[in-house]
C-alpha cells in the first residue's frame, strides 16, 4: 500500500477546527525532526496535542492515506504532505492595515517569513507613521492601496484597525480583489461568501481561558 495516497476532497468539508490541529501536528513533526526522530504514532501525536489517536487518524483521512499498519508514520514526509495541505510550499503576499500596536508587532514577527508569509508593506493614516519603517517593511499611507493593491497582488490582507473602520476596509480591498483577511478587530465583519474572513479574538480566547480556570477539578 501506498504510504501517502490522497483523495479529491472539497475545503468545504473541513472544519476550523481540524485545520488548526492539523497546523499543530506540523509543529510537533517538526519538532520531532529536530530530535530526530523518524517515525512517529497517532497516539504520540494525540498525546502532544491533548486530543485522541482516533481524532489524529480522522483528520488525516481528509487527505489521504497516511502510514502503515503496525510502522506509524513517517515524520519527514508527513511533516512535507502537511505543509502541501496547508499551502506552505509556495510563498503568500501579505499586507497589514493598520500600524499601531498589534500592526507593529506583527511585522516584527519573523516566523511569518520562516512559513512563507511575505508582508509587503503596513499602512496607516497616521501621519506620524507613514513614511517609516518597521523592521525593514514600509508603513505606507492608506490611500495607497487602491493603487498597490493591483499592481503587488497581496494574498492577505490583515486587519489591524479600531473596529469602526474595520468593514470599510473590508469592503475596499474585497472591490479591489483580495479573497483572504485576517481580523483582528473586535467586530463582526462581512464578506462575500468567496471571501475567507478569520477574526482573531483575544477577549474570547481569554474568557475560555478563564473559563478553564474556573471550572478545574
């Protein structure tokens, strides 16, 4: 049997949830490959990622074949067919609206380079701001991008703005043909259904975090 076989599947299909794990087992190949280790079971990848070794195999399945019976998986190369499946085998153009805090420290991040997420430019329309730097990316003046939008083709763009200007936003770089944000303001955005929206909430992941706190054993 074919060690990676992989079927025809709609992206539909796929919950956020199996996505986000998926990215985790990732992590952990990765880390495994650095000890380097060169099989890996479903019930050591289950264990990494507070889940079961049904739920790993149940993911996988979305994709394909992976494995041997008895010999686990191969870490390299299901390291490799996860990063096919996340789309980390190409470079992503990226541009953030929004230069403040979260903006800037986004920039800074270097991991996003290490995955292939390119970020082309900031804007913002603060005076104050544009025309500078950060780590090496220009903050750009925000009646730029009707212009830069066309000409550099961003892949993503992230939201970084207080929550009133968050749709306008939204509805500028849609009409300009951008088919993936990312939101970090508070505020429910709409979209296009071909439009990929994911919000980042951080009030909500706190409270569950409280939530966690609250309800121990």
């Amino acid at each position: 049997m074919n060690e990676f076989t992989s079927p025809r599947l709609s992206v539909k299909r796929i919950a956020d949830s199996t996505v986000r794990r998926l990215s985790a087992y990732l992590r952990f190949l990765e880390d495994f490959e650095q000890r380097g280790l060169s099989t890996i079971s479903s019930e050591e990848l289950a264990k990494r990622g507070g889940t079961t070794s049904a739920q790993v195999r149940k993911d996988l399945s979305f994709f394909g074949s992976f494995g041997k019976r008895g010999l686990g998986y191969s870490v390299p190369e299901l390291a490799g067919r996860l990063r096919e499946i996340l789309g980390l085998g190409k470079e992503w153009r990226v541009v953030i609206v929004g230069a403040g805090k979260i903006g800037a420290a986004l920039v800074q991040y270097r991991g996003f380079r290490q995955r292939g997420f390119n970020i082309l430019a900031a804007y913002d329309n603060n005076p104050e701001k544009i025309g500078r730097k950060l780590e090496g990316i220009p903050v750009r003046d925000i009646e730029q991008l009707d212009k830069d939008v066309p000409r550099e083709h961003p892949d993503i763009v992230v939201l970084t703005v207080p929550s009133d200007q968050a749709q306008a936003v939204v509805d500028r770089v849609v009409r300009l043909g951008v088919k993936a944000i990312l939101n970090f303001a508070p505020t429910q955005l709409h979209a296009p259904a071909d439009v990929a929206v994911k919000t980042v909430n951080m009030a909500m992941e706190l409270e569950g975090l409280s939530f966690a706190l609250t309800n121990r054993d």
